[in-house]
C-alpha cells in the first residue's frame, strides 16, 4: 500500500485535497494564503499525516531550488507536518549535499529534537551524479526519508517520469531494499499505471507515499485518465494553479474519479462516495 496526497488549489482543500490517505503542504502557499495554512494546521491536528514541500518544483523557473531553511521551518512551526522536505538544488547533487547538511543543522537550532521527519531530495544531472548524491544523502544523520523527484529522475534516467522512476528503483534495489523509505514527489499523466506497477512489483513495501496535483490538474484541462491503461492521453500544458482555480461540476466529478483510480492503484481501499451537494459545495 502506498499513500497517496491529492494537491489540489485552495478552493478545493476541504472536498478534494482530504480524498487523499496523507496530505501534502507547499511552503509557498502556507506563508502566502491564510487558508491554506490554516487547513494543513487542522489536518495535522485531526491526525492526518501532513508532508511539507520546500516548493522545489514551484521555483523551478524561478529560482531552480527549494525555499530556505528558514522559510520551509517558519510553515512548519505554522501547521506541525509530520515530515519536512529539506532543501535541495535541481540537478545538482553537489550543490544539494550541502544544502541538505545546512538544512538540518539549522533546524536542529529550530526545532526541538524529534518534532519532524526529514526527507532528503537527490539530484543531479547523470544517472552515476543521482545515485552518488541518494547514497551521500542516505548517509546523513538526520535524514530520515528520501524522496524521487519528477524532475531530476527523468533527466538522469532518460525516460519519462514514470519509466525513469521504475528504472530508478531498479537500480536502487539491484541489492536489497534502498536503505531509507521513499516517497514518490508527484508524477506525469501516466502515475496511474505507476503506482499499479510499484505496486505490483512489490516496491510498496519502501515507498511510503505519492503526491500529485495529477486528480486536480488534469481535471482542469479536461485530460481524464484511461482507466485501463492508467494513463492520461497527453501531459497537461502547465504547471498548476493551486491558488484559485475552480473546477466546475463536471470537472470536479472526473477529479473525484481520478482520485478513485489512484486509491486504487496504490491499494487503498475506496472512499464512500460523494453526494452531488458536496461536489456543489465545492465547486461554489
């Protein structure tokens, strides 16, 4: 079983985002929307597991890196998420080594011991320059998890972030188990047949979790995912809009379906189903 976080933009929080068996937070967004601090904060509070994103794929035009210590660690004293993303530089493996090792530095200054999780992002721009820097992060004392990024893994694998990923974890386990649990950071149009063919290989068993905008997102471009294939018929054409966007009903029924096959490509058992008023809710 792997679970799975549904981002979804802020209109949509409280009757999409919660479809997920986990949640994922992005640390622009906490700092930047009351709302969306303040749903993470009650889901952590509830129970639910809340991952933080340090933005990473957000920035990637921006800056090419995830947002600061500082940053990152103010959103997680905002909304107390079980796991914190540490910093990480696309593509750089070197560049991401040290960034991590600063990461926990300061937050052991930060935060009291204990109080978080901390999942390390490698990267680089080869597949050898990937795996040196999962090895060196998988080393760190302080990093807990480690996390497949949908931008460095394609690049170093050559090959879709589906495929590259599966390539990825071959080679991570041409020796036993990774020495650290993994999370899956997003997908493309085809994390459906992903998750099945993790599943059905057995990487479930260290892959703790997935998250994606993918029920949201294709959704919102009218992109419905084959059920059968587990793929949708091309990418999206942008990053998504998690601030405003508002699907309407029909939309928001397929985003719901989405939902539904990723829960179940993942081994998560279904959700009850939502009744119309709730979707209207949602969509209003």
């Amino acid at each position: 079983m792997i679970d799975v976080a549904v981002i979804a933009s802020t209109p949509h929080l409280a009757g999409l985002s919660t479809a997920g068996s986990i949640d994922m937070a992005l640390t622009h967004l906490v700092l930047t929307e009351p709302a969306q601090a303040a749903h993470f904060a009650a889901r952590a509070q509830s129970g639910s597991r809340v991952v933080l994103d340090n933005s990473a794929y957000e920035l990637e035009e921006t800056t090419g890196q995830g947002m600061s210590a500082e940053a990152v660690l103010r959103a997680a004293h905002l909304i107390n998420p079980a796991v914190v993303i540490c910093h990480d530089v696309l593509y750089d493996g070197p560049a991401t080594v040290e960034a991590t090792r600063r990461f926990l530095a300061e937050a052991a200054d930060l935060a009291e011991p204990g109080r978080f999780t901390y999942m390390a992002v490698p990267q680089g721009s080869t597949r050898r320059a990937w795996l040196d820097c999962h090895a060196r992060l998988a080393d760190l004392p302080g990093v807990d998890m480690i996390g497949l990024s949908k931008l460095s893994v394609p690049r170093c694998f050559t090959g879709p972030v589906a495929e590259a990923r599966l390539d990825c974890l071959a080679a991570l386990t041409s020796d036993g188990n990774p020495p650290l649990p993994l999370h899956l950071l997003g997908g493309d149009r085809s994390l459906i047949w992903e998750l099945r063919q993790h599943h059905k290989r057995g990487y479930d068993t260290f892959i703790t979790g997935n998250d994606s905008s993918f029920a949201f997102w294709y959704a919102a471009h009218d992109l419905p995912a084959d059920a059968r294939t587990g793929r949708a018929e091309r990418q999206a054409p942008d990053k998504p809009n998690l601030h405003d966007h508002v699907l309407d009903p029909v939309q928001l029924a397929a985003a719901h379906r989405h939902v539904a096959l990723l829960r179940d490509a993942a081994g998560l058992p279904p959700l009850p189903a939502e009744t119309p008023t709730e979707q209207e809710a949602a969509w209003r």
